[in-house]
C-alpha cells in the first residue's frame, strides 16, 4: 500500500501545495463505489425527488428505501469533513484539496463505512450523473458516444430500470394514495423516461444539434481572424507601394489644383492677346 500521498498531502509538515513544479499523478480512490459520483447523485436526488416528494407530505422513508440519503455509505464520512480548509474532523488533519481529504478516509477511517449502506453511485444512469464533475458533465456530454441502444446497451439499461424500479417500490409504498401517486410519477419520470433508449438517443441528437450553432460561430470567427490577418499581412508586404501611390495621388491632386487656380489668369491673357 503506498502511503506517501497521504504522508505529503497532509500539512503542515511536508506538503508543498503551493510549489510551482509540476504536480506528480494523484493517487485515486479505489473504493468500488465512486465517491464523486455518489455526491454527484445524492445532489440529484435531493433536488429532484426528494424535495417534491416532501412537499407532498413524505417527511419519512422506509427503512429500505435507498433514496434516503442517510443510508449513503459515505454519509457519515462526508458528514465528518470540514471545509476551508479541508480538514478531517476524525483526526484533525488538513489537507490541501477535498481529493485527498477523500483517500485519506477511504485509507485511514473505512471503518466509518456502514456494511449496509448504499451506494448511490449505482443509480446514475437514471438521475443523468455518472459523469464525476458536475461543472465538466455539460461539457463532456458534447463529446459523449451516441447512446448504444444494440443488445449489450439494452442489457445495461435494463439492469438500471430493474434497480431504479426495486428502489422506488421501497421508497414509495403501495399502500398509501399519496406515496402510491408519487410512485407512479417518479418511476415513469426516473425508471421509464430516463432509461429509456430512443428517449435517450433523440435527447443527445438534440444536444448535438444545440451544441452546433457553437461550432458554426467558432468557424466564423476562425475565418474573420484569418481574413484581418491576410489583410495585415497584405498590407506589412505593400506598404511602401501604399505610401508611394498615396504620394503621388496627393502631387497629382495639387497640380490639378494649381492648374485650376491658373486657369482664371490664362483665361484672361488669351482675351487681351
Ligand atoms: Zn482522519
């Protein structure tokens, strides 16, 4: 096990966060419930389904509803952590980054995991969250494969209804009118809608057709650059011809004007010859 991550990400001993050399690869998590995705879709859950199902009246889950984010496995670890600086309210210890922060509890305090607990990394093909930074996923989606809709995609997809649809007969009992109608809305929302493999496919084609007016300006003012550019370049290589033709406009505009100031006097010396 390498340690020294953790040994040189803790300060203020031998952590050097503000060095200008290039920073060596971070160490990553290796737990096999993603930690970031996790967050990613707890974030999700709480705005999008927990918050409407308590303006219904649900203010308690079941024991086994794995949307309840007590039950996260990380729970209690990110409950622990303190912010600015990232510091683990454990032990004590500060650290220059969240990552860190985060290896340090996967290393040091795994006992803090709860055998039982859920991973909510494992329902983010429904809450549109597997991407690990929520500020990059927009950006990335743009470059994201076309959704496989062949029998391997298909096979996928239907291990995430099968687990949203487990999940939400939890959260969401039959036997209440309320939970019973909040049921039927979140799994059509959540389990059909959102694994849905057309569905799917048609929002990213619609992405990419928003994303292209993009590219269209980014070509546009790829092709304004280059224009301004040949005409400066243009203008370095011309330039004395410029100045030498602009000259001799101006003499040939003076002499034009000097004629015509003669003109009036050889007007009047022809009429007295
Ligand atoms: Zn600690």
């Amino acid at each position: 096990m390498q340690l020294w991550p953790l040994f040189l990400a803790a300060r203020p001993s031998l952590a050097a966060p503000y060095s200008s050399a290039p920073e060596p690869p971070r160490t990553e998590l290796s737990h096999p419930c993603s930690r970031q995705v996790s967050r990613w879709v707890k974030v999700q859950i709480e705005k999008e389904l927990l918050s409407s199902a308590n303006r219904s009246g649900v203010q308690l889950w079941p024991d086994a509803c794995p949307f309840d984010t007590s039950q996260d496995i990380y729970a209690a670890q990110e409950r622990s952590k303190k912010r600015g600086p990232w510091i683990c309210g454990v032990c004590g210890k500060t650290f220059v980054n969240d990552h860190y922060l985060d290896l340090h509890l996967e290393r040091r305090h795994a006992d803090m995991l709860p055998s039982g607990g859920v991973c909510l990394a494992d329902y983010c093909e429904s809450f549109g969250a597997c991407e690990d930074d929520p500020a990059s996923s927009q950006r990335r989606s743009k470059r994201r494969q076309k959704p496989d809709c062949n029998t391997r995609g298909l096979h996928e997809i239907d291990k995430a209804r099968d687990k949203c649809d487990s999940a939400m007969e939890r959260c969401f009992p039959l036997d209440n009118e309320e939970t019973r109608r909040l049921f039927a809305q979140n799994s059509k929302r959540w389990c059909l809608l959102a694994l849905d493999c057309k569905v799917r496919q048609e929002r990213w084609e619609q992405f990419q057709g928003e994303a292209l007016p993009l590219d269209v300006l980014l070509i546009f003012i790829g092709l304004a650059c280059s224009f301004v550019f040949c005409i400066m370049v243009c203008f370095v290589d011309y330039f004395d011809d410029i100045v030498e033709y602009t000259n001799g406009t101006t003499r040939t505009t003076r002499t034009s004007a000097c004629n015509l100031r003669e003109s009036p006097t050889r007007s009047k010396a022809i009429k007295q010859i």
